[in-house]
C-alpha cells in the first residue's frame, strides 16, 4: 500500500496509526506499507487512488488507475470504484 499521509507536521505517529487501524478494520491485507509523497516512484502493476493529482501524475507516467470515487474527483473519467 503507498500513501501521503505525511503531510502535517508533527502527526505522522497518528497518521500511521489511523492508517493502520482502517487497513485493519476493513479486513485490508497489506504486506508493504509506504509512506511517500511521489507515489509514481514506487512501481506497481495498478493503482487505486482518490486524490486527483495523483491519477493525473500517474497516467502521464503511463500508469494504470482505478479512481476511488470522492467528492473531489468526480469530474475526472476513467474507471472508478466508488465503495
């Protein structure tokens, strides 16, 4: 799993932890955890991604991509997983 969560200062404890807890709570299997701000420089076969920036670096970087629906990323196409 790859995820920017770091971006508060002085919250990545809680930030790993709340991850964590919601992989956890889903039944979510995870072997590798990744915290990262440039995600296109961890190498995967697919993507699952809410954040729009991110399915935009991902496809200029010739990446496939599910959208997680969210209400900021409803304008983007593409295939989406909305639960």
């Amino acid at each position: 799993m790859i995820t920017h969560r770091l971006f508060i200062k002085y919250f990545h404890k809680q930030a790993i932890s709340q991850t964590i807890d919601w992989l956890d709570s889903y039944g979510i299997p995870y072997w590798d955890l990744c915290f990262m701000q440039h995600k296109t420089h961890v190498g995967a076969n697919l993507y699952i991604e809410d954040s729009e920036r991110h399915v935009v670096e991902y496809r200029a970087a010739g990446s496939e991509v599910i959208i997680f629906t969210n209400s900021t990323n409803r304008p983007l196409e593409g295939l989406r997983a909305d639960t």
